[in-house]
C-alpha cells in the first residue's frame, strides 16, 4: 500500500481555542510532584515496563535513557548514554529495552543486566552496558530522528521520524518489523502520539505542527491503517499537542506543549476536564496500574514551537495522582527482540 500523504487528509470542521476551552473545563486537581535531582532538556514518552515495574523515558536532545525501578528516582539504575538523540525507550520480548536512536534501533540490556543502583544524577553511565544493533534496515534518513512511537496490539514498533535541525519540517510515519520497514504516511509535521484504542480498531497520531490529532482506522491483524482523519484540533497560533496517550477505557490524555496542561479527551473526542502542571514545557504523560501518573516535561525551551521561557523544576518528570479509576493501557513489548 502506497503511503498516504497527510496533506490530502480532510481539513478539521472545527478548532477549538484550546486557552477558553481550558478555562471552560473542569480542573482536576493531580498533586504534581518533581522527581529526583534529573532536568532534561527534552524529557519524552513515560513508559511503565509491565514486566519490571521499571519507569523508562527519555531526554531525547541529550540521547541519553533513564530507568527507574518501581518508578523511584533513589533506586534509579545509570542511565544509559547513547550516540545520538533518542526517541523512545520500550520493553522487548527479551527482556531488554529498544532505544530508538538518530544512529540506528539497538536493544540495550539482556534481561539480566541491573546496572548499579544508586542517585540517578543525570550523568552517563561510563561502564560495560550490554548492547546490540538490530533490525539496520530501519533508520531514519541522514539528517533526521526518531521522536514518539508505540506498539501495536501485535507488537509491530511504530515510529515517526523527522528532521533534527527543523521540527516544522516534514517526516514520515513507519511501521517496523524483524523483516520490513513500511513507510505509512508522509508530510507529517513533527509527529507524535502514536496510540492505539483499546480494542485495536483505531490508531491516533498527533501532528504537533498542524495542531491536529488524527485517527485512523486500523486493522489489528494485518497491521494496516485506513485514511486519516481529523479527530481535534485547536486553533494554529496556539499551543501545540504533544505526546498523546491512550488509558484503558480509551480516552486520550494530550498534553500542551507551552500551555503546562493536559488535555483529557473521551474515546469520542469530547473533551472533559484538565489538569495544570508548574511548568510550561510538557511533553507526555505515562500511566500506571494503581493511578500514579509520570509526566515528562522539557528544560529547553524551542523557538520553532513556541517559547514561554525557562521554569524552575523544567525538564523533570512529575510524579501525579490520577483521578479514580484511571489505569494504564496495555504496552506491549516489542516483537522479535
């Protein structure tokens, strides 16, 4: 199947300004707690290991992967420092962790490796880390990163790649496997979000740039997504959607990058309430089994995507209450690996 161009997906009927939507919501008090001594300079993609209990994410500029057992900074393992920006950090078969990397798809750990407990301060771990290079068939072109992905309910990595030096430029949305790396869609604008509803019928996908999130119908068993189409959207000169994520009963919580909020959506698209983060610059929330939540935030501010300027506790991960009832979806570990 030919990959779909982004551009030929319908216009939204409707733009919401996101600042008097908020401001209409209810607010959700979540107890926003900063974490550990770590400020990354793009934090990304919280992501709870269900095998380990380990929280696993991301400082994406510095290429650099964070794991915290049991989600607690002072048991935190040394992060692992790789060779260029990383997208996401996600459990496999194995018992390892895919880091997509600008430099290629490497599984770091065996399943047996602890590293040393201790502080996490931030600084790379200069040891032996197990590591091995996978599936070179799937890179992103020169010039060009990973940024968000997620699996499939069959286990298929998917992820957007796009420019590093211009997050307005365009990019591509893959699907990998131990065999194929399809490009799925093209003139994607600084993609993110890939989720997947419960059931598996729909895929989302943010296009941070264009202020859209975008649902398409998907098939389980093959793999393959039906044609885009617009699910939200806020008004262009706003704050842009980030790191959408999907819970159990399929709603979508989407944080606003330069608004410090996070935006929850039922499976429909209705939006229903909002929680305010002492930062501006956030960037993902990461769910867990018993209503704790995880969100990444940034410490650097990016001119392309708006500037609100520095926060104190920028860059770390928050540790959140969620409200009752709220559960993680299912993360899947990446298949073949």
């Amino acid at each position: 199947m030919a990959p779909f161009d982004l551009r030929d997906a319908a216009v939204p009927a409707v733009r919401h300004d996101l600042h008097r939507l908020l401001a209409a919501l209810p607010t959700v008090d979540v107890d926003p707690v900063p974490l550990g001594s770590v400020r990354a300079r793009l934090g990304e993609r919280p992501v709870r290991d269900p095998a380990t209990g380990t929280l696993l994410w991301v400082d994406v500029e510095a290429g650099r992967v964070h794991r915290w057992p049991r989600a607690d900074p002072a048991l935190a393992l040394d992060p692992w420092q790789v060779d260029s920006p990383v997208g996401i950090a996600w459990p496999t078969e194995s018992g390892g962790v895919l880091v997509a990397a600008a430099s290629g798809l490497r599984v770091l750990g065996d399943g047996r490796d602890a590293g040393s407990v201790g502080t996490d301060t931030g600084e790379p771990h200069a040891g032996h880390t197990p590591t091995r290079s996978v599936w070179q068939h799937a890179a992103p072109a020169p010039g060009h990163r990973w940024n968000d992905g997620a699996t499939d309910p069959a286990g298929r990595l998917w992820l957007v790649a796009m420019p590093i030096d211009d997050a307005t430029a365009p990019g591509t949305v893959h699907r990998i496997t131990a065999t194929a790396d399809d490009v799925v869609l093209t003139q994607v604008t600084c993609g993110n979000g890939i989720q997947f509803s419960p059931d598996g019928r729909w895929l989302y996908l943010t296009d941070s740039v264009r202020r859209v999130l975008y649902r398409l119908p998907f098939d389980p068993e093959t793999g393959e997504p039906g044609a885009p189409e617009p699910f939200f959207a806020t008004a262009q000169d706003g704050p842009i959607p980030d790191g959408t994520t999907v819970d159990a009963a399929g709603a979508l919580w989407v944080p606003y990058w330069a608004a410090g909020a996070v935006l929850r959506l039922d499976p429909a698209g209705h939006p229903v309430d909002v929680f305010r983060m002492p930062v501006p610059l956030v960037t993902c929330l990461g769910i867990g089994p018993d209503g704790d939540g995880w969100v990444s935030t940034a410490g650097n501010p990016h001119p392309r995507l708006g500037d609100p300027g520095a926060a104190a506790d920028g860059g770390a991960v928050f540790r959140v209450r969620l409200p009752d009832g709220v559960r993680a979806g299912a993360t899947r570990p990446v298949r073949g690996l």
